[in-house]
C-alpha cells in the first residue's frame, strides 16, 4: 500500500524502533544475606562481610548488572547494638521465620557468649539456619552456632586462640585449628576477624565465579585465596609472649635460618647461660627453644610454597632444615599436611 491508501484507510505507519522494547527475562532477585549483631559483637566481622557483598554490587553495577545481594546487619530484640569497638550499630528488625533467606552469617565478638546462652537468640538462628540456604559464622561466632547445635558431627574453625575451648566445651564438633575457613555441607565457619573477608569471597565464588570473586579481592586490596593457614596469625607474633622478653631474637632467627640455631648459639645471643635461657624461653612462650626455631623454618617453607615453584628440597635447604625428610615431618607434626599437600592447598 502507498502513502495515499495508508492515510485514505487511516492506517498509521509503524515507527521503525517500537516504543516499548520487547521485555527480556526478569532479573532474579537479590540474595538476603543476614550477618546477626549482639552487644560486644567484634566491629570487622560485621563490616568485612557487608562491605565484600557491597563492592561485589558495585562492581556489578558498573557492568550493568542487577545487584547479587541485599545484605543487611540484624539482631534479636534490639534496634540499636553497640560494638565491642565502641561503634553503635543500627540494626534491622529480623525477618519472620518464614521469610525467605539465602545466607545467615553469625559474627563474632566479646559478647558472644551471653548471645550463645541466650535462648531466644538460640532460637532465632536455629529457625534462621532451618530457611537459609546456607549458614556461616565468623571468629567466635562458632560458637553460637555451636551451643544452637548446629555444628555438631561437623568440622569447624573459629579464633586460633579459641579452638581449644570450642573443642572442649563442644567435643561433637571436629575443630580444625589452622585453616582460614571450613566448609562442612551447608555450613561454613571461619577463623579470626580479617578471616570474616576471605570466607565472603569464597561465598561470592561460590554465587557468581572466580571473576567477580577476584575483582572484588582487588578492589579491597585482599588476596582471593590466602596463602597460608590460620597463621593468618604469623609465627613470630604467635611467639610473642605478654612482655615479649625474646621478640628480637626471634626476628634474629627467621632472618638466620641457614645459620647455626644451636642452644649455646642463642642463649649466647641472649645475653644467658643455656640452662637459663631454656627456662626462662619456656616460660614466657610456652615452648622450647629448638621448637621455635622449627616453627620459624616451618613458616619459611610455607612462604616459599605458596609464593614459589621451587622444589621442595632446595626449599627444605633454604629455610635450615637439614634434609627434605626434616621438612616433611616438621610439616606433619605442625600442620598435619606434608609439603606437597600444603602447596596444593595454597600455592598462588
């Protein structure tokens, strides 16, 4: 039909890009993630979580991407929570029991105990965890989800300094002391404070890949996967006692590995007789001189493995070990992992 019989029959031309775009897919909606708050709860394992789900939306923004996840800090029975950092935290109202949710996250703190003997808290997580596709704490707040029996028969991490009563008040639970965090089905538990970041982007790797994961890792200046274990707590500070009396002869050895480590060697280093300085060794940190020395080389070799592709016996050489054999049991008896395991494990 020409132009003449369009208008004669008042037909209207179509416009050549239609008004109104065919609708694609809706976008799935965001995932709920609630990190629970209590009074004294620790300030970063609260932020570290909030903030890795936060950049993961901004970095998805800039690609024009809807968010992942709508994040939000709650507690029981109060709006306001103030942090063991002096911090006054506002806090959502939780949802009711039957609202969906795709992560639960129990933070850590000094209160976290009068929250793990608070029933209603108990019973709050555990109708929580019972709707959440996944549940995970940070630090201690292992130990919530431990007292709501939520760990029990599981494998679990939390504070290095706070494996042992984890273990002995809660002996159903398999405490792992070194790892940065345990994944045990649904159920994921981290170690202390800063570990509260690398156990959210392994959740962000798990939701959307290794690419958003490692960009979010970039933007907040982190490693994606650390390389070590809960020695994100390194070997010298783990050694330093309350007056730390040998924190300048320890930083001696980890520079003098190769050298000669001997007994007279350090005591003389000291400033001590031998028989003195054991003494005195062990009581301020709580082991012997030789085994220092031996977690100084064991934190050497864990640096090279994960950093380097150096064989392991040049490695066993480097870090004063007198043979690969040296190296491997140290590694057994400290970490529970031979060397080649642990490279595995951790190598960048």
């Amino acid at each position: 039909m020409d132009n003449a019989n369009l208008r004669w029959h008042a037909v209207a031309e179509m416009p050549n890009d239609p008004r109104f775009p065919p609708k694609g897919p809706p976008h799935p909606a965001p995932r709920i993630v609630e990190i629970l708050a209590y009074p004294a709860v620790q300030l970063l394992d609260v932020a570290g979580p909030l903030q890795v789900f936060a950049s993961a939306n901004e970095l998805l923004a800039r690609r024009g991407e809807p968010p992942l996840y709508a994040a939000q800090v709650v507690s029981v029975g109060a709006r306001m929570v103030t942090a063991s950092a002096g911090l006054g935290l506002m806090t959502a109202l939780p949802r009711h029991g039957r609202a969906a949710l795709d992560t639960l996250v129990v933070a850590g703190g000094p209160g976290v105990h009068d929250a793990a003997a608070d029933p209603v808290v108990l019973r709050w997580v555990r109708a929580r965890a019972a709707r959440a596709r996944r549940v995970a704490s940070v630090c201690t707040g292992a130990f919530v989800l431990a007292a709501a029996g939520l760990l029990d028969g599981r494998r679990a991490a939390t504070h290095w300094m706070h494996c042992a009563a984890l273990a002995r008040r809660f002996p159903a639970i398999r405490v792992e002391p070194d790892p940065i965090f345990v994944r045990d089905g649904k159920i994921w538990t981290s170690a202390g404070v800063t570990a509260a970041i690398d156990l959210a982007l392994a959740l962000v790797e798990e939701d959307a890949g290794r690419a958003l994961a490692l960009a979010v890792a970039r933007h907040l200046v982190m490693f994606l996967k650390r390389p070590g274990g809960q020695a994100q707590f390194s070997t010298v500070l783990s050694l330093q006692g309350a007056e730390d009396r040998f924190g300048a002869l320890h930083t001696w050895i980890a520079g003098h590995l190769t050298g000669d480590l001997s007994l007279p060697t350090l005591a003389q280093k000291a400033g001590m007789s031998e028989r003195s300085f054991s003494r005195h060794h062990a009581e301020a940190i709580g082991i012997t001189p030789a085994r220092a020395v031996e977690r100084l080389r064991v934190e050497a070799a864990r640096r090279l493995l994960s950093d380097t592709r150096l064989p392991v016996k040049r490695i066993a050489a480097r870090c004063g070990f007198g043979s690969e054999e040296t190296l491997r049991r140290s590694f057994s008896r400290l970490l529970a992992a031979t060397p080649q395991a642990y490279r595995a494990r951790f190598s960048a």
